[in-house]
C-alpha cells in the first residue's frame, strides 16, 4: 500500500513516472491525485458522426478509412490527417507533428475517438482527439464499457501522456493507496455536509454522478482554503505574540512639528486610518498592517507619518520601494515635505530633524559604504531605498519600522529579510496601490490588519479615459497627437507611454504572461495566420520618440525614459520633466508608481490592450494630481469586438479602483494573483480561485479561526497540524533558496 508521499516510481514503474515528473512535477502520489480532472465528459451512448454539433464534447465508435501525412505550407512540422466513418458519414482526426500516428492509426483499423467537434474549411474535425483502437479479436463490449459507460475525466495532458492515460495513472494509484484518517475534524465536515477526504478524492477522479464529483471537488476545494487560512491565522498569532518597543510620538518632537507645517489637511478618511496605525505603533506588540487605497489617495503622507513617529521614539524607519524611479521619487518628496527637519545635526537644518538616506543599487561603492555607515550610527533616520536595503552590507542601529511600498512586487521573503535586520521585532506597514477585493486581501495578506482609503484628497482632480481605435478610426489617433499639443501650448505637460522599449526586444513582453520561446511561436503563428490581412507592430519608446519628435509633435520639447538607461541619466530626466523642461515624456511603464508631476495633465498609452487592467489604472492615476482635470487616452489596434476592447471600454467606463481590480483578477491566472506573496503555499493550490471562490474563503477562514481558538497548537487536531506545517515547510524553504 501506498501513502500520499510515497514516491511514484513505486506505483507507476519508472518510465510513465519519469514522463510525468518530466512534463507536470509530478513525483508522489499525492501529486498525482492533486493533478484534478478539468471538466468531466458523459461517456455514455455512442454518437452519430452525422449528428455532431460544433463546439460538443463527443465519443464516437469509427472506423479509419485512410490516414495521410501532409507538410504545412510555409511552416516546419506536418500535419497527420486521418478520415474516420461510422458507415453513414466521416469525421476527420487531425494531429500536429506526430507522424508516428500513421502507423497507429492504418486503414480498417477499429476503435473509440473523443474530442471536441471544431470546423475548418466547413468540415467537422477532432483536433488531437484521444482515442483507444481495439484490436482483432478483442471484446469489443468490454472495451468500450471500461471507455464510455461512464464519466470520463478530462485531464490537464500532453502528446506523451494523453489524457486517458492519466486517467489510468491515477486509478492504479487509488487502488494503491491505504485508507487514511481525515484530517479535517468530523465536526467541520458535517456542519459544512462534506465527504470525508478518502470519498472525495475517489469521486473528484472517478465519480458516480455529477453531484458527487460537485461535492468532492468542493470538498477539495475547501481543503485549499482552510489549510491557506490556518496557516496565515498561526503566523498572525505568532507575529502578535512577540513583544517590541513602543513607538508612539512624542508631544513635541518631529512628527508634531511636520504636522504644524504641513500644507493641508488631512481627509476623514487619513485621520481614521492613522487612528488604527497611531494605536498599533503605541503597542508593545509589532504592527503588522496592510494600508491599500487607490492612485493617489494619499498613502505616502500616512506612511511618512508612521516613519516620523518612530524617529520620534529614537528609532529608525526604512522604506523599501520596487525600482530606482520610485525611490528617488519618494527620497524627493520627503525632503520637499521635511525641508529643514530633513537636515537634522546639519548646518541650518531644524534642532528636531533628523536625515533621510537613499540607498539604490545604482549608487557608486564608495557612496555606498558612506550610506551604510550612516545607517548603522544612527546618524540617519529615515532610508529609502530599492531592494539594496536587504544586502548583507546593510545594519541598523534601531530598525523600528519597516514600510513595503507597492507590496505585490515583493514576497514574504524580502519582508522577512529585512525585519531580520532589526534588533527587535521592528513594526511592519505594507502598501499597495493596486485595490484588493477582501476575499484576495484575505487570501494573500491574511496575517495583516487592514486599513483602506477609499476617498482622495482635496485638490485631486478627476480623469476621463477614452478608447481611441487606430484600427478602425486611424484619424482618431491624429487627433490625439493634435491634443496632446494643445495641452502643452496651454502650460500643461503630457505622458505617452508604450508597452515596449525598442520594437526588436522581446523581453519586456514576459510581463504578458508568455515566455520568449511562447511568445516566438504565438507570433510565429501570427505572422502565418491567413485571415490576418496587416501586422501591426507594438510600439516601442525607441520608434515613437524620433517619429512623434519630427511629425506630430515637432517644436515640443520631448524627453523619453525606459528602464535600460543609466539611473543618472533616468534621474535627469525626470527631474527635467518635474521642472517642466520636458513637455512630453515618451516611456515604458516605468512611470507606473510613485512618479508626481502636478502639472502632467494628460496621458497616451499607446497599444493599451497589451497592458492589464490594473496597470492601466495605475498608469492614468499620474495625471490629474493638480488642479487640471487629467485626460487619459488608450490607443489600441484591436478589434471593435474583440475581449481586448471589452476590458479597455471598462477601463474607460470607471476610475474605482476596487471595482477594476475585480474585473482584473478575474481575468487572471491564480499565479498571477498571488505573486510571490506566499511562495510556499501558491503551491499547494490546484482548485481555489480567490474570486470565484468567495464564499468558500470566507467559510474558510471562519472555521481556521474557530479551530486555532479551541486550540492555538492545533495539539488536538495532528493530522491537521501536519498538514500545516508542510506549508510552512515549503514556505521556507523558498524562502533560503532566494537568499
């Protein structure tokens, strides 16, 4: 008998386990049983090829007429094409560069086919379908009872491994495993009306019914959510558990003479949140909270706020931000804000100030070590800096609070880093600009407070997005350039931004979701599609900046920026472009976060539909943050009736942030949801959706909360504690591989 972990070699043999590990990571049993069905096909009463609709899922019993081998004209590969009859019509079966199929499937040769029906050129096909060909002689009852009289699973497959063949995979392993004890308490599993585990992973691979494959894979699922909540609950206790120093402002210290200086006032919404921060700061236990709130609703003042409380208390304040671009601009507008209480001990600078250090990987040796040792006296108060702030070089001398801004471009792990720096469990304050519905917050940052700014300051100004169609409306984007010189001759300044740097790098298009050799062979197929009449190419901030410099934007002073110039030379830009020396800025989106430039008033994002809906929020949240309404232009080249156009006519249609970020998770994959924000258990997650699956999280954390308060130690609850403590395992053990 086998366990969940037993290695599968033991199960399978070497060679189908070794093709498994090879193309899905599959080493154990247990992998193999979490690899789930996709969707589930009837395989009952044989249908007719004549009566075969587009688009079903279908087992047909036929008989190969003919197979052929054919080149594809102008492409590497062949096509294997077979003509299969059930004695009244024919169907044909299509195979992509598997030539070694003509063998298999010969003339009068018998057997059952399942796929989807598609049409091409008019015809009904299977593409890839699978099939099991019966041999002379067999029983031919049999064979077709233990395919068809029954539902099927569909698995995730590839061209070694079909479908039906994993199937096969995961009944041996069933038969193989040894009955198991849930881990899951009885009473959980009969106020929610659950199988117990050992039914629920028979029936999710091999059900009896549609409802019982629908309460397994709840079931299931559920198992997903649960473990992820106890152990975000178990790290929150443990977080809260330890002790730290109290770091409450003083009566008449720095934070009160920013606060006397500062130019306007705080909304109802700042003071609410920094009542919640204020408090956690004044514990002896360490803050550990998540700030989220739209473009511009005014984080960066309430963080500075909680740095400036620290220093306050005699400690330090570190804020660490994704890229150079960020950091400088935060490293600016502390001194802007500060002014003389930024010169602290320095020659003019304020008896209650103190110093702020900008530590970036850009910066010389020399200059770093100068940093690093300011950092480790004391002598500085506040750093800013890039992820440089987690180098070996790097110690302080009283780390009282970390901030993370832009929180899902870091995981645990950098958290984790840098707290290690402290001497003392320092508190913990993480931002995001990116709106998170509460079922994803609750998923990825569950072991954090929340505090949420919904409104925006004073003096913000509002920004109408528009879709501008160069496909179908190419004079549109004339015009576009025609405004953009409008808003310039009226004292105002303007972004364009495009998805690439220059049109010959395919690098910067992984952030699309493809790798260099997926996306060679998406455009590949692109480029030989016969119904695509005209390539467009991407734009590119090294095409756009000479055309638009000489063409529609001649006599404007244009000034461009990519992430692959040298970080003084990135600086000079954009301090020319915050003075107002530069009237257009032509770059990639490394203006995403952080960059503020009152008088910016309008933006065009070139090839919009290549960004995602978040992004695209993030960018237009750049103008508009003067007195002038901001305008924001998306310029596509995809079709009126396309799902691209859809998510951009969204975009356009609202600025709430929260509800965009809904319609963005949706379209995303899990992955890409959760980051790396929990490395270790993303990967133990095959079912949940944090969005589709609301309810269940929320069930879920219910019952992880219930269950930890009985029980803190989970002493009672073993099987369910080990469970656990494998996510912690795997969490940290991603953790040192990053180190």
């Amino acid at each position: 008998m086998a366990s969940l972990d037993s290695r599968l070699i033991s199960v399978l043999g070497d060679k189908t386990a070794k093709v498994l590990a090879e193309h899905f990571e599959i080493t154990t049993v247990g992998d193999l049983l979490r690899h789930y069905p996709r969707r589930y096909v009837v395989r009952g009463e044989l249908t007719d090829i004549e009566a075969l609709n587009e688009g079903e899922e279908v087992t047909i019993f036929a008989k190969v007429e003919s197979t052929k081998v054919r080149r594809i004209p102008g492409r590497k590969g062949v096509i294997v094409e077979t003509i299969v009859t059930d004695g009244r019509a024919k169907l044909i079966l299509t195979f992509f560069n598997q030539a070694w199929r003509e063998k298999d499937l010969r003339e009068g040769r018998q057997g059952l086919f399942a796929g989807k029906v598609g049409l091409f050129k008019g015809k009904r096909q299977l593409a890839h379908p699978d099939y099991l060909l019966i041999p002379e002689g067999d029983n031919l009852d049999a064979a077709i009872g233990d395919f068809a009289g029954r539902y099927l699973p569909v698995y995730p497959a590839t061209s070694k491994l079909p479908s039906w063949k994993i199937a096969q995979c995961v009944r041996l392993a069933l038969n193989a495993l040894e009955e198991m004890k849930d881990y899951v308490p009885q009473d959980v599993l009969e106020e929610l009306n659950f199988p117990d585990f050992m039914t629920a992973l028979r029936e999710v691979h091999e059900p009896t019914s549609a409802e019982s494959a629908e309460r397994a894979r709840a079931r299931l699922t559920f198992d997903e959510a649960l473990l992820m909540q106890l152990f975000l609950v178990l790290r929150r206790l443990e977080v809260r558990a330890a002790t730290t120093k109290k770091r409450a402002p003083i009566t008449d210290g720095l934070l009160a003479a920013f606060d006397h200086r500062m130019p306007f006032e705080l909304t109802a919404g700042q003071k609410e949140v920094w009542r919640e921060i204020s408090a956690d700061l004044a514990s002896p236990h360490p803050m550990y909270r998540l700030l989220q709130g739209d473009v511009g609703s005014g984080k960066t003042i309430i963080a500075l706020r909680a740095m400036l409380s620290v220093v306050d208390s005699g400690g330090q304040a570190a804020l660490l931000a994704p890229t150079e671009v960020l950091a400088q601009q935060h490293y600016r507008n502390f001194h802007a804000l500060l002014g003389d209480l930024a010169e602290g001990g320095m020659l003019g600078g304020n008896v209650r100030g103190t110093q702020i250090a900008l530590l970036t990987g850009s910066l010389s040796a020399a200059e770093k070590k100068e940093v690093h040792g300011a950092i480790s006296s004391g002598a500085v108060g506040l750093v800013v800096g890039t992820h440089a702030l987690l180098s070996e070089g790097v110690s302080f001398n009283d780390l009282g609070l970390i901030v993370v801004d832009e929180q899902h471009r870091f995981g645990v792990e950098q958290r984790d880093a840098l707290r290690e720096k402290a001497a003392q469990p320092p508190h913990v304050l993480v931002m995001t600009a990116t709106p998170i519905p509460r079922t994803v917050a609750m998923t990825i940052f569950g072991d954090l407070d929340v505090s949420v700014l919904r409104e925006l300051p004073l003096g913000r100004s509002p920004i109408t997005t528009h879709v501008v169609s160069a496909l179908s409306k190419p004079q549109h984007l004339d015009r576009a350039w025609q405004r953009a010189t409008e808003e310039v001759k009226n004292g105002h300044q303007v972004y364009i931004v495009a998805p690439r740097i220059s049109p010959s790098d395919d690098s910067d298009l992984q952030r699309f979701g493809l790798t260099p050799e997926e996306f060679k062979l998406a455009r590949a197929l692109s480029d030989n599609d016969d119904d695509v009449q005209e390539k467009v190419p991407m734009a590119s901030v090294e095409d756009l900046f000479p055309q638009l410099l000489k063409g529609a934007l001649s006599g404007v002073r244009v000034g461009k920026l990519h992430g692959r110039m040298h970080a003084e030379e990135k600086e000079s830009v954009m301090q020319a472009f915050s003075k107002g020396d530069i009237d257009v800025l032509i770059s990639t989106t490394v203006i995403e976060v952080g960059v503020d430039v009152p008088n910016a008033s309008m933006m065009i994002i070139m090839d919009a539909d290549r960004f995602g809906v978040s992004q695209l929020h993030q960018l237009r949240g750049r103008v508009g943050r003067g007195t002038t309404p901001g305008l924001c232009l998306l310029v596509t080249n995809a079709s009126d009736e396309s799902p691209a156009m859809e998510r951009l006519s969204a975009v356009a249609a609202t600025t709430d942030g929260f509800e965009l970020s809904r319609l963005d998770l949706e379209q995303r994959r899990e992955g890409d949801v959760l980051g790396s924000a929990q490395s270790g258990v993303r990967s133990h997650l095959r079912l949940l959706r944090v969005i589709r699956d609301e309810d269940l999280i929320s069930q879920a954390r219910e019952v992880a909360e219930r269950l930890v308060a009985r029980d803190p130690l989970l002493d009672s609850m073993p099987q369910l504690k080990i469970e656990v403590d494998k996510l912690r395992q795997e969490e940290r053990a991603a953790y040192l591989e990053k180190r």
